[in-house]
C-alpha cells in the first residue's frame, strides 16, 4: 500500500515536536541548576577559594559534639582565621560562649576588639566562666609576646591571678620587677619621719621600707600605711637629708 504524503508530513511534524519539547525540558532543567539564578547560594567546596558576600551561618543542636570540625593531619594549621580590614582595625576571631550582651564587639562605641587576634568571652558562671583557656600537659598554656607580653586589667579581683599548687610556684620573674605602688621618700634633716602620697595604699597594705642613703646608727624603725598615704619613720633625726626606699604590697 502507498503511503500518503499527508501521513508522512504528519509524522516528521510530530516527531520535531517531540524532539523541540525534550531539547526545551533539558533547557529549563539546566537553568534551575545554574548558578545564576539558583534561589540560594552554591555550597562550599573543597580545595578551591569560596568567596561570599553576606555572613554564612552553620548551626546544629549538638550536646556532645562540635558544630564545625576542623582536623589537620599534617604539620599544617588546624584552622586559619584573618581579618584584613582596610582600616587594620578588625578582629581576627570573636568567640562567645553564653550570654554576649557585655561582651566587647565591634558594634558599641566605647568598648571595641579592634586590632585584636582573638577575642574569647563567656558570661555563664561567675567563678568558672573563662574567655580564654589555654592547656599543655607538659609545655606552655598560653604564650604571650609583644611590646607587653601579657596584659591583665581587672575592676573587680584581679588583673592576674597565679596558682601554684604544691610544690610548684605561682609566680617565676625572669628580669626587673617594677611595682608602681613604691617609691622614695626623703626624710629632712631635722626630721625623723616624712610622708608620701600613694595612689591605691590601704591601712591594711603592707609597707616594706629599707635606708637607700647610708647613714651610721640611723635605720627605719616603722613604715605606716594609711589612705592614700605612707609614712616611714626613723629612729632618730639622721643629721642630713635621707632617701627612704618603700614597696607596697597589698
């Protein structure tokens, strides 16, 4: 039997169409998979520079494992954070634990952590809470260097507290000590006691005081601290004028 032209026109028209509809199908799917106009960014990939533009955000409620981990098993960093604002006034890693609300943050306008290379906070119990804590079980737990190696400023305790538990010590000095809370008083000649204004002194500080001119039978015979103030008192009046040297421990 002789097949009809209108047959054969009919059937390449459908199969164009068939073959036109499959090509448009491929054709969406491939836009909803590009990066262009994907409604979410790409996920982060291994081995290459992910840049971003807003914050990325990795949570997880976790009770015993850790949101993000991050191992090395070679020489390498475990993880390396840098912040290179063009000002030089960023915080290469700003870690809180608890409530952040006094935390200092680059937001407020007195208290900021800018030049600071990381900055630890915990706000969770008023005698355990610990910013920072470094550990070794044989070296050193924390390293500090610079123009002032470690610095600590306290309103409340103190700036820096050292334990020693038996039999090491709490505090080694390698080099000159300076304490501001001492000075040199000079007792005059007539006189047989001086005083000095000092900033911080108690009457329950300690007061440790020692000739610094040398004077035959002439010694410190007490050192007072009161409010503000020491006093240091000879045994007698020492003939010339007499420097006194004091530290005060409180």
């Amino acid at each position: 039997m002789a097949i009809d032209s209108t047959d054969r026109v009919t059937s390449r028209r459908a199969i164009l169409t068939a073959a036109l509809g499959g090509a448009a199908a491929i054709g969406v799917q491939a836009l909803a998979t590009a990066p262009g106009v994907r409604a979410v960014d790409v996920p982060a990939l291994l081995n290459v520079s992910n840049a971003a533009t807003a914050r990325t955000t990795i949570s997880a409620g976790l009770a015993t494992d850790a949101t993000l981990a991050v191992a090395n098993t070679d020489a390498g960093y475990g993880a390396r954070i840098t912040a290179d604002p063009t000002n030089g006034a960023g915080t290469g890693a700003w870690v809180a634990v608890g409530d952040a609300t006094n935390a200092w943050d680059l937001t407020t306008s007195q208290l900021t952590t800018a030049e600071t290379g990381v900055y630890g906070y915990s706000d969770t119990s008023a005698l355990n809470a610990a910013g920072v804590w470094g550990d070794s079980i044989q070296g050193t737990g924390v390293v500090g260097t610079g123009d002032y190696g470690v610095l600590g400023a306290s309103a409340g305790a103190a700036g820096v507290y050292a334990q020693g538990i038996a039999p090491a010590r709490a505090l080694v000095v390698d080099g000159s000590v300076h304490f501001t809370m001492s000075g040199r008083i000079s007792v005059y000649k007539t006189k047989t006691s001086a005083s000095k204004a000092v900033t911080g002194v108690t009457s329950a500080s300690l007061v440790f005081a020692v000739l610094a001119t040398a004077r035959t039978g002439v010694y410190v015979r007490a050192a007072v601290a009161s409010a503000g103030k020491v006093t240091v008192y000879l045994n007698k009046a020492p003939g010339l004028s007499t420097n006194v040297n004091f530290v005060v421990l409180d």
